[in-house]
C-alpha cells in the first residue's frame, strides 16, 4: 500500500498492518490532528518504508516517549512512535490504497468531542449538499 502527505512531499510504503485500524478520540489525537478522532493502525518497521520526501518529516514529543511525525511543508501527520514499542502507529488516512480492512473499535470514546454524530440525524451527501455554491 502507498501512501502521502497532502501535498505529495512524503510518501511511504506499507507492505501489511500490524493490528487493526482504531479510531482515537482522545483530546491529543484531537488537537494534533484537528479533526474528531484519528485513525490508526499499528505496523512493524520492516513493512514500512519511506519511498520520499524522509528530509521534510520533522517531529514532536507530543507526550512522554511518543514521537509524533509529520511533513514540515503541510502539516499532514503521517506516523507516530513510542518508545520501547515494537510498531509504529500508522496514520491510515494518509493511506492512498484502501487496506482492505475496516476499522473495529474506538479508544478513550471518554474523551470524544460532544458534538461528534455518526447516526443518521446527520445528513450525509455524495460530495457537497444541495445548494452549494
């Protein structure tokens, strides 16, 4: 599976994941990624490579021991490590193949955004809503 950053400065290559892809809602992921939650997937360094960009990727300790990774051009985070751990935490919205796998739980739902709706109160469209301009 190939995957990148938003605007194509950083990609990589992921040969198979590690664990299942979780969503996270913790106020972390929250910030980091300014969305609701994050998507993740656990992958072992030997099926995954950098295929571009690797000078761009800058990184911060966003708590102890975990590293988080994201390109220095648009921001996109793209991986995230721990110390001591043997995967690394795949950021699979940055995934351009579809894994072929769907998500199977959420984490720290404790912390979830209030405002965050997945039934079918929310209107969902194709592409934008009727009448956009």
């Amino acid at each position: 599976m190939k995957g990148s950053c938003l605007c194509g400065t950083v990609t990589y290559e992921v040969e198979k994941l590690a664990s299942s892809i979780q969503h996270c809602a913790c106020r972390t992921c929250r910030k980091a990624h300014a969305a609701a939650f994050n998507s993740a997937a656990g992958v072992t360094p030997a099926h995954f490579k950098w295929t571009s960009g690797q000078e761009a990727l800058k990184s911060f300790e966003s708590s102890p021991g975990k590293q988080r990774y994201f390109c220095s051009v648009c921001g996109s985070h793209l991986l995230a490590s721990r110390e001591g751990k043997p995967y690394l935490i795949l950021r699979v919205a940055t995934l351009d193949d579809d894994p072929g796998v769907r998500p199977e739980f959420m984490i720290w739902k404790s912390q979830a955004a209030p405002w965050l709706a997945f039934d079918d109160s929310v209107p969902a469209h194709a592409e934008w809503q009727p009448g956009h301009e």
